[in-house]
C-alpha cells in the first residue's frame, strides 16, 4: 500500500471523513491528526462529495457516516469500494438495527461503529481494520449473529451453497473466530498477501465485499456453526 509521509519521511495513513456535521468532522479530525500514523487528506459533508473526494485523492481509509445529502453513505460507500477496492471504509452513525448493518456490510464496509464509542478508538479501529480485523462494537455483533440465527432458522439455507475449497473453509473458520489475517498467516504457515488472496475468492464465492458479512452469510447457509458467540477477539501474538 503506497502511504503518504511526514516531513521526517515516515509513512502515514491517509484519512478522509465523510459526515455532514460539521462538529463531527471537526471532532474526527482532531482525533485522527493527533495519531503520528495517520493524516486527514480530506473531508466531505455529502455522499456525492465523499466519493468524488476519494476518486481524486485516494485514501487508505474512509470515516463514513450513513444518512448524508445527495448520496447515502451506503451508496456512496458501494461506489468507493468500486472506485479504490482495497480501501478501509469505516461507518460510523447512530443506527444500530441490523437491516442497516447488513446493508453497510454487503456495500463493503470493513467496520460497523456507533456514534456512542468513544472518538478515541477511532484510530485503533481503522487500523485493526486494515490489518484484517473484523471491526463492529459488541453490540452490534450481538444483533448481527442473533439475525443469522433467526434467519437460518426461519428461511432454511440459501438455494445454493457455495463450493469453498478447504483451504477457503479453514480461513473463513479463524475469522469468525476474530483473527486478523496476521494472526491467520502464521496459524496456517501462509503470507499475508495469500492469505487476502483466499479471502478475496471468499468474498466473491458468498457474494460479500467484508469478512463479517462472509462470516453471518456462511453461518446462514450452514458453513459455519450458528454458535451464539463464534467471534472472539484475538490480540496478535
């Protein structure tokens, strides 16, 4: 991934905020300044702004809020994701109710927060985030996996279950488990680069763009077990 630097030459993640109030954005902007890691190239108080602002400035990570003028953050986080693939899209709103979630998720958010955590952790999400991590606040990981089960249990499987190799199956296992795919890398003897190869073909065979959406997806199709806790949160060691 290509970082900007600092005038001592050392890399940085670039940041854009997306929110139309303006106390939030200025808010975020302190926070994420403050970390020596990262830098805000750019701030958007509209959904069609956001995604012009990521197509010229390119960012490495995206603060998103969801209801905004002219574009949805869901739309414009669709968009973003076609614009810059491997961007780090992390929502932030006050909505907590799992249809949202799951739209945010197959639009291709990596993270899920609550505007209720606190601004100081916004850092250490996006870059748990872009290390792999599977990024919501307890929750609403609750709300998602009570869903899954629900709907498993209501709706039967999907019509057609996806043909996952082992190898796709062992990893979607240890991310419902919370391992980044640091952690996934040395479990399995892997690099990171194959280890996001493997994950990319997962998303494309369950038809997500995140790791939580492929996780709640394989849980309602029966690839993985409708425990009522499957994540646990793993440090890297």
């Amino acid at each position: 991934m290509d970082f900007s630097k600092d005038d001592r030459g050392e890399e940085k993640i670039r940041v854009l905020i997306c929110d139309d109030h303006d106390l939030i954005r200025r808010a975020l902007r302190t926070v994420i300044n403050s970390e020596p890691d990262m830098q805000v190239v750019g701030e958007a108080s509209d959904g069609a702004q956001a995604v012009a602002l990521a197509r010229e400035l390119r960012p490495h990570a995206v603060v998103m809020d969801i209801e905004m003028p002219e574009l949805s953050g869901i739309e414009a986080t669709r968009a973003i994701k076609e614009l810059l693939p491997g961007a780090t899209i992390m929502v932030l709103t006050v909505h907590d109710d799992y249809e949202y979630i799951l739209s945010v998720l197959e639009a291709g958010a990596t993270g899920y927060l609550t505007k209720g955590i606190i601004s100081n952790e916004i850092p250490s999400a996006i870059r748990g985030a872009m290390s792999g991590e599977s990024i919501l606040s307890d929750e609403i990981l609750k709300k998602l996996l009570t869903y899954a089960r629900q709907s498993r249990a209501t709706e039967g499987p999907f019509p057609a279950v996806p043909d996952l190799t082992e190898r796709e199956l062992e990893l979607l296992r240890l991310t419902a488990k919370g391992y980044s795919n640091k952690i996934i890398s040395r479990e399995l003897g892997l690099t990171e680069n194959t280890v996001k190869k493997y994950m990319m073909s997962v998303f494309t065979k369950l038809g997500v763009r995140s790791r939580t959406a492929a996780v709640i997806r394989a849980q309602q199709i029966g690839l993985l077990s409708t425990d009522p806790e499957p994540f646990e949160r793993h440090a890297d060691r």
